[in-house]
C-alpha cells in the first residue's frame, strides 16, 4: 500500500449537517458532503418534507473547483408533511435521528427503511420521544416501519440506557422543538458530532461531561460548512497497509473529533508505526493527516468503554487480528448483532471460509494470532463495513478470492474498490 488518498467526507457529520441545514434560517452550504448511500437517503427524506437543494459548482481557496450542496433552509419547526411513505434505505442514522425532528413536527409521518433496516431495533429512540409527547407506532412496537404522530413536545432529562450517538441525538434533534431544555446523560461518551453542529448552526447547547443539554426554539442560522474526511472509511485502509510490509500511505484531510478516534489509539497500542500531522479545524471538528507503514503487531483485547468508540472499526480490526502476534478478543459489543448485519456472526462466518479460528461468544468473539488466510468464497451479508473489511483480508490472502454482493461497500464508499486499487497497484 503506497500513495496518498482523501477519505470521503464524514458519514455521521454529513447526515447532521443536513438535517440542522434544513431547520435552519438562510441558506447552509456544505462541502466535502459524503458521497454515499446512506447520506443520500438522509437528502430525500429532506426533499419529500419541503427541503429545496441543490449542487454548485464553486473555486476552493486555491482555485481548484469543488462542489457545495445547498440547501435552503425552512426554519425551525417548518417541515411540511410528507405526501408519500419515507425511505431511509439501509441508513439506521437516518431512520433515528429524523424521527427525532419528525416527532416535533404536527402532522402524521411513516417512515421507514430496506430489509436490513426493518429489522434494526427502534424502541431505544421510541420510548424517549414519547417521554417528550410524541406519538409512535411500530411494528412489533420495535421495529420500522414508524409511523409517527408529531405534536407539541416538552423537555425531559433522560438517561441513556445504552451508549449511542443516534439516540441522543434523536432526543436532542427533538429537544430544538420542545419546550424547555432537553438533557440527555451518557453511560459513557459517544461521538459529539451533533453538538458541535449544534452549536455551529447557533443551537443553544451546553455540554458537561456526558451530559448534554439543548433548549427549544433556538433560531438555527444557515452555515458554511467544509466535512472532514470519514476516520472509519480511512481506517480500512489504515488496516491494509499495516497487513503489507513495505507499506507507506498518507491519508489526508482525516477527522480527528476525539470521540472518534479511538481507533488511532487503538493501533498505535498495537504497535502500529502511526504519525498525525497537520491537525486544524474545520466548521468545528478537528482534521489531520495520518502517515501509516507496514509492521509487526501485538495483539489486544476490546471490552467495556472501549468498544462504543470502536463499534464501527471492529469488523475490520477483527481481520487484522488474526495477522497480530497476540490475536484479538472482543467483550461486549452485543451491540454489533444490530446492525446492517449480525456483524459478529458475519465476520466469524467469514474468518472461517478463509481458514481462521474464531470462537465466537455471545457479546463478542476471540481471534488468535499467527494466521494466515486463504482465498474464499465470501459474503458481504448485505453491509457495507462487512463488504470493505473483508475485500481487504482478500488481498492479504494466499489465492484468490471472491465477495458476493461487494456493491454494497457504495452505502458508504462508492468509489472504494478503485481508491484501493490506485494505492495496492504501485
């Protein structure tokens, strides 16, 4: 792996900076928007509530042209109400937090999503919006499709049950159209990528700790916003090039939020020759550059407050585990057997065809170390992170292999297989 790259823009940042963009007053302009699926799905779902947006040509600060979304912002508590079913696709972040911003709005909405999302559980963001006066029917009392009944909300302080940055920021989101302040308690930090747009887009929002608090009818303004490059989109290859030797990548334009770094320390605990250079800021996040080269690797164990800064990182660091001298152990990520797919049963299921020794347990799984994998028949099961995690352990395996459904990495990463091509091919 050698050559440079720039990520795509930031999955969770872009999903935020539209749905705020479009509560906000005056026109928001984002670049560097994320170019997959996912975000996609959260810019129709807009479009059918009355969100007018558009593209744009325009010169960077060095003249280079690049392309801005607009959009035009309808003001707090303005949304109209939906003539048609909305369609998150396979987007969980979309399904949660506009219903956060649906539940304030009064009139009837249905919302839902693809198979695998309709099979994702929405009670943790249900029960809270009610809490606020929401009225919420799904199915099973679980599971989309949601149809909501929005309505006047009030402020709640709530605890989560759960660490998850989806869910407080559904309450949150809700919290812009309640009355009073909104306070959401963390069991432990998750990514803060919603209060810094809150407060980029004027939000009243005061952050302590893991406490988090937001109150209605903030005027939101419209904002120029640059997103930093995708640090789990980066990490694929970050992993990639610590599995060749004679690796030698440099990712720029990476962001560098501390919440969702963890990653970064992770490796670098497993030995991993990483240099952070360049580190700014952008529209509010931290950014930077990452100089990553090949290396031998320890192993290490993921559990407890670790894993909620890990979550999305774990089907591939699962695949450089089995190349480390220790292996990997992972304890209670259950969380991971709801997303786009049972990622733990997934990554085992396909560790296995290529030779490796899983033991798989019910919150997690233990890979050893020292193994080598061989070409397999392998299945995405329909999810992006499975899809690019194991395209990777492919290169570094001995004979061919092939992945069924590899379409699927677009959700995220449209462009992934060539990036990776550009910088395996030198």
């Amino acid at each position: 792996m050698v050559g440079g790259l720039r990520p795509p823009g930031d999955k969770s940042i872009s999903h935020r900076y539209a749905l705020l963009g479009t509560m906000a007053e005056g026109e928001t302009s984002i670049r560097n928007y994320a170019p997959g699926a996912d975000c996609a799905s959260t810019l129709r779902c807009l479009g059918q509530l009355g969100a007018a947006i558009s593209r744009r040509r325009v010169n960077s600060s060095s003249g280079e042209p690049v392309e801005e979304l607009v959009l035009e912002g309808r003001g707090l508590g303005n949304l109209q109400s939906p003539r048609e079913t909305l369609d998150a696709g396979n987007s969980g972040s979309t399904i949660r937090m506009l219903s956060g911003l649906l539940a304030g709005h009064a009139f009837h909405s249905t919302i839902t999503g693809d198979e695998s999302l309709q099979r994702r559980p929405m009670k943790r963001i249900i029960e809270p919006l009610e809490q606020m006066g929401a009225s919420i029917h799904a199915r099973d009392e679980n599971f989309p499709p949601l149809q909501i009944d929005g309505r006047r909300l009030r402020g709640i302080e709530y605890q989560l049950p759960v660490a998850s940055a989806q869910v407080k920021s559904a309450i949150l989101l809700a919290g812009l159209l309640a009355d009073g302040q909104t306070t959401v308690t963390e069991p432990v930090a998750t990514r803060d990528h919603t209060e810094i747009a809150l407060a980029q887009f004027g939000a009243e929002v005061v952050r302590k700790s893991r406490v988090i608090s937001v109150r209605g009818g903030s005027n939101l303004r419209g904002q120029k916003l640059t997103v930093p490059g995708d640090i789990s989109s980066a990490t694929f290859f970050l992993c990639a090039a610590l599995l060749f030797p004679n690796s030698n990548l440099y990712l720029q334009d990476v962001g560098m939020n501390p919440t969702r770094t963890a990653v970064l320390d992770f490796l670098s605990s497993l030995g991993a020759p990483l240099k952070i250079l360049n580190i700014g800021e952008i529209s509010g996040e931290l950014v930077g550059d990452i100089h990553v080269m090949g290396g031998p690797l320890r192993g290490s164990r993921i559990e407890g407050p670790m894993v909620p800064g890990l979550i999305d990182e774990i089907p591939m660091l699962a695949v450089l585990g089995t190349c480390t001298s220790g292996g990997l152990s992972l304890r209670n990520a259950e969380e991971l057997r709801f997303k786009e797919s049972d990622r733990l049963a997934t990554v085992a299921e396909n560790l296995g065809r290529m030779g490796a020794r899983v033991e798989l347990h019910p919150d997690g799984f233990d890979i050893p170390g020292g193994q080598r994998l061989h070409g397999a028949e392998l299945d995405s099961f329909g999810d992006h992170r499975i899809a690019m995690a194991f395209t990777i352990a492919a290169l570094a395996a001995q004979g061919e292999s092939s992945l069924r459904n590899s379409e699927v990495a677009a959700v995220s990463f449209p462009d992934f297989f060539e990036r990776l091509e550009a910088v395996a091919e030198r």
